[in-house]
C-alpha cells in the first residue's frame, strides 16, 4: 500500500496560471499551428504573436520550428537571443533568457515540480534565468529554481540541478564546471576545439 495519494493533489495550489482558461486556449490553438509546427514561419513574426500574450521579447530573437512555450506571458527573452528547434520551455515560474543566448535543439527547461516528501506531492515550481551570452547546448534539462550565469557553456546532453557560474564550461549529470570559457580572456579566445559542447 503506497502513501502516495496522487487523488488528493490540488492543480489550483502552488501555481498562478497568470491567465483565464479563454486566452490559454487561444494561445494554446496558435501554439499548435505556429510554434509546434515544422513549418519555418518567420521569427519575426511568432516573436509579435508571444508579444501579443504578454511576453518581454527582445530584439532580432531566433525562434526555430516545434518550440514548445507554456506560458508565454512569464517568458523573458533578451535580444539577439536563439531558441533551437523543439526547445521545451515548461514555465509555470518565469523563465528569463538573456540577451545572445543560444538554446539549443530539445533543451528542457522545466520550472514545474513536485513535492515528493508530502503524500499529495504539491507543486513546488521555481523560476529559471540564462544570464547573457550562455549556451545551452542540445538535449539538456535545467532543473526548477537554476540560474545560468552569464558567458556560461552548458555541454549536450547535461543535467542541471545547480546553479552554474559565469564563463565556465560546464558539463555532466550532475552539471558541474570544467573549465574556463576564455582561456585567456579574449572574446576570440579558442579553447579545445574537441570538447563536447553540443550543436546551436
């Protein structure tokens, strides 16, 4: 017999949807022909239609096809930024993306969780930043509650559970810091050119 008491979960606590059930379903209908579709439909114009919803957009923003944005009006994105192709942005909390950033293909940025140690496992949602200049490289998932910091690489395929710092390379499951971004300090500075950084 589990404690678990999945019956007694309440949707309504622990989460401000932060609109009316009429202009989710409107957001949800455009999501499905023009975010989650693989048609190339312009940045420029899937960047008026989040404005539209409530979304802080930036200038020159990239936004590939299959993009999944929950809430558009808790989205924050600086300008020159890039979103990859079907980038999961589960944003219960505010997610905040800075300026030149890349998110690459199927990150997974996830602000909903759970409260496993209370049997009706309450939401315990927390927001998410990507400071500026940071890479998000393929396939990774950040965790509720992370800041990226600013210049920070982030490998394919990492889990991050931490906060990372600025201008380090960081890698792994757990994600740690491996290295500096800029050897040398230079904004040209190469590094390994081998290492497992992911694609933009």
């Amino acid at each position: 017999m589990t404690r678990v008491r999945n019956d007694l979960f309440d949707a309504g606590k622990g989460l401000d949807r932060g609109r009316s059930k009429l202009v989710e379903a409107v957001w949800y209908l455009l999501k499905c022909f023009f975010f989650l579709s693989p048609l190339p439909w312009p940045s420029r114009f899937k960047c008026a239609i989040l404005r539209r919803f409530g979304a802080v957009i930036g200038r020159q923003v990239c936004i590939k096809p299959r993009v999944n944005i929950h809430f558009p009006w808790k989205l924050h994105i600086g300008d020159h930024a890039w979103i990859g192709e079907e980038v999961f942005i589960l944003n219960f909390e505010p997610v905040t993306i800075g300026a030149h950033c890349c998110i690459s293909q199927r990150d997974f940025l996830c602000t909903g969780n759970h409260d496993y140690r209370q049997a009706d496992m309450p939401y315990r949602n927390r927001p998410i930043t990507v400071e500026d200049g940071a890479w998000v490289g393929a396939q990774v998932f950040v965790a509720p509650g992370v800041t990226i910091g600013a210049e920070a690489v982030i490998t394919a395929g990492a889990v991050v559970t931490r906060n990372q710092p600025p201008k380090m390379v960081c890698s792994g499951n757990p994600c740690v810091p491996v290295k500096n971004r800029w050897p040398t300090g230079g904004i040209n500075d190469g590094g390994d050119a081998n290492a497992p950084i992911g694609s933009g």
